[in-house]
C-alpha cells in the first residue's frame, strides 16, 4: 500500500515530462517503418477520409474513380496554338550526298514506326503522308531528312506510308495513292491525307500540312520551273484532302498506267461535286524538286486525253470501291510505314 502510494506520487510530480517522451516513442517507431509502407498508410488512410466524406453511392464512386485515373491516366494535354511557335520560315535546303537512310534514323529517334505525336500539346489534325513509290530510294532518304523536322515543327500527329508498287510492270501512281488510303485507314482513322510525290520538298514551314473544308493544293512553284506559278487547273505533286473529301469523289480512277492525267482526273472529280480548290500563299507553296530523268516504266500515257474525257461517266464506278490489289508485305520501319503492293496491269 505504502509502495503503491509513494509510485502514485511520484508518477503526479514527473506528469509534464511523461507525454512527450511518449510522443518521441511514437515517432521514432514510425521512423523505423520502410518509406513505401508509410507512404501507402497515408495514402489509405486519404482515400478512407474521401470515402467516408459523402454519404451517398455517387460520392463514393466518383472519389475511388477519381484515384484510379490519376494513376493510370496522365492529365489530358491542351490543344496545340492555332500557329505553332515552332516554324521556322522559308528555308535553304541541302543535300548532302554521303546522307543515309541510318543517319536520318539516328537524327528522328521520336518517331517510331513512321509515327509521330507532340509531347506537350493535343495535335489539331491526325494526318497521313501518302507517297506513290517506285525504285526511288535516294530521293526516300531526302525526303525523309526534311520531312519529318518539317511536320513537327507543325506540331502535327502524323505517320508516313510509302506504297511501293512491286514488279515491273507499268507504274500507277493513282491507284496506288488509292490503296494507300485504303491501308492507312487500317492503322487509324486519320482525319487528313496529304497526296506526296517522293521527289518534292517543301522550302517554307508556313506551307501547313493540313485539310480544310475544301481540297487543298500545296506545290504551287517549284525551282526547276524557276518558281512559276502552276495554272489554276494543276491539282498534282502534292495534294490535301480530308477523310471525307477524298471518299466524296471515290478516291482517283484506277486506270491511269503511266505517265499523266491522274491529278488532272481527281480535278474533275472535286468539280464534279461542286468542291473547289483553296491554296496557301505562293510565296509560301513553294518547292525544290530532286532532280530526276523519266523512270523506266512511267512512260507517257497515250490514252490519258480519251480517258479524262470519260470522268463524269466513270468516276462512281472506278476508284476507291473498284481498287482492287494483293498487299506482299507491311514492314512497320523506324521512319515510314513501307506497304509492298502488287497492283496487277494494265
Ligand atoms: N514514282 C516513283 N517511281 C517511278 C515513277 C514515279 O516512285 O518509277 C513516284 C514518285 O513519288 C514521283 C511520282 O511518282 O515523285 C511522280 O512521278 P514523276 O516524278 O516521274 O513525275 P514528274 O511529272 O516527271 O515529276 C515526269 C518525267 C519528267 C522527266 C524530266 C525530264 N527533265
Ligand atoms: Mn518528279
């Protein structure tokens, strides 16, 4: 008893040293906790306080949804600015003759399998690079060496597609510019489809690789024509439609083997449905074309005169819904989307 009392007193005079030594007990236990163990205990005991704060099922589901996209879900990100601040102006390109596919390969290392996406902000238009293309392996490397910086500095979502006809029968540029949409199509439902010859490029980045609610010619000069200006008629070398423009007058004819007339033929298909053509600025449509003599199997179509007069008869019936073709192979490379396709004969 006696015991018991001197404890109690004792006990009654330390009180104010008592708590917090505890506390520093407490402390210290804690501090021999792993880092991630303490950091899920705070984490659980948040989403407790969340779930209990509201006292209905839709409070509840919302806050655990609410944790669960932001661990797996990174924030939406912006749309890009109207003007991107990346573009650079008109330019002086060069052509370095000891240039390799590798090189290009090692200067785009964020585009993958042809593709490309800007980092920091939503791209205003999905747009897919079509190239007709035949045996043409240096003008590729050249083209592929501008394009790329070029379209991102445009701050665009974009994949290139080159549609390698294969054999040696005669060339046809259309169809497989046909079937190059049709393929495309398949990766993603891009909204935008710039039509490109492999051997024009593009001296000014105001020259903006998107659609419009009309079809757009891009080339409207080039160096080796000394920068003349093309006829209002010229629709060719490079071209923009969107998605829909382009199914609206069933894509181009299929029966343009050879040289001439294609672009001239989906001319008169964006007429005949009362499109009409709108263009950028021509100090800034300007192009440097590699130069080329006539290939081997793109000789001059001596029947394309006979065949663009027969446009309005034919158009519904020859193009996107008749192309028909035997894809070989689609090699997903680092810096374009290779389609091998035989597109049979004439
Ligand atoms: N193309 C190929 N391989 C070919 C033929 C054409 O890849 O064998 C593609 C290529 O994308 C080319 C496009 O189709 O850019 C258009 O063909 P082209 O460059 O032959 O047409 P262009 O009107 O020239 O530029 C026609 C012959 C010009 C002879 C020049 C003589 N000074
Ligand atoms: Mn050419």
């Amino acid at each position: 008893m006696g015991f018991c009392l001197s404890a109690c007193k004792i006990l009654w005079r330390t009180k104010y040293c008592v708590l917090p030594v505890l506390s520093l007990l407490v402390l210290a236990w804690i501090a021999t906790f792993p880092g991630e163990t303490v950091r899920s205990v705070l984490v659980s005991s948040a989403t407790t306080q969340t779930l209990v704060k509201g006292d209905g099922l839709g409070d509840k589901l919302h806050s655990t949804t609410g944790a669960r996209d932001d661990l797996n879900n990174p924030p939406q990100k912006v749309d890009c600015p109207k003007v991107s601040p990346l573009l650079q102006g008109a330019k002086n390109l060069s052509f370095d003759s000891s240039l390799t596919l590798n090189d290009v390969v090692t200067e785009n290392e964020k585009v993958r399998e042809g593709e490309y996406e800007p980092p920091d902000c939503a791209a205003r238009q999905s747009v897919a690079i079509l190239i007709p293309f035949r045996k043409r392996e240096r003008h590729l490397v050249y083209f592929l060496h501008h394009l790329h910086p070029f379209l991102q500095r445009q701050q665009l979502h974009y994949a290139i597609y080159v549609i390698n006809q294969a054999g040696n029968v005669t060339f046809n540029r259309a169809k497989l510019l046909n079937v190059g949409y049709l393929e495309a199509l398949k990766d993603y439902s891009w909204d935008c489809f710039i039509l490109h010859d492999v051997d024009l490029i593009p001296e000014n980045d105001h020259n903006l690789y998107v659609c419009e609610d009309q079809p757009k010619h891009l080339m409207l000069a080039r160096n080796s024509s000394r920068y003349k200006l093309m006829s209002p008629g010229n629709f060719g070398g490079v071209t923009a439609l969107t998605r829909e423009q382009f199914f609206q007058v069933n894509g181009f004819s299929n029966s343009y083997w050879g040289w001439g007339c294609e672009d001239d033929e989906l001319y008169v298909r964006v007429k005949l449905q009362k499109m009409t053509i709108v263009r950028p600025p021509e100090d800034v449509a300007r192009y440097t074309m590699l130069f080329h003599t006539r290939d081997k199997g793109n000789e001059i179509n001596e029947d394309r005169g006979k065949l663009l007069r027969q446009t309005p008869q034919i158009w519904r019936k020859d193009g996107l819904n008749s192309c028909s073709y035997k894809t070989l192979s689609i090699d997903r490379l680092p810096l374009y989307v290779n389609v091998t396709v035989d597109i049979g004969k004439p």
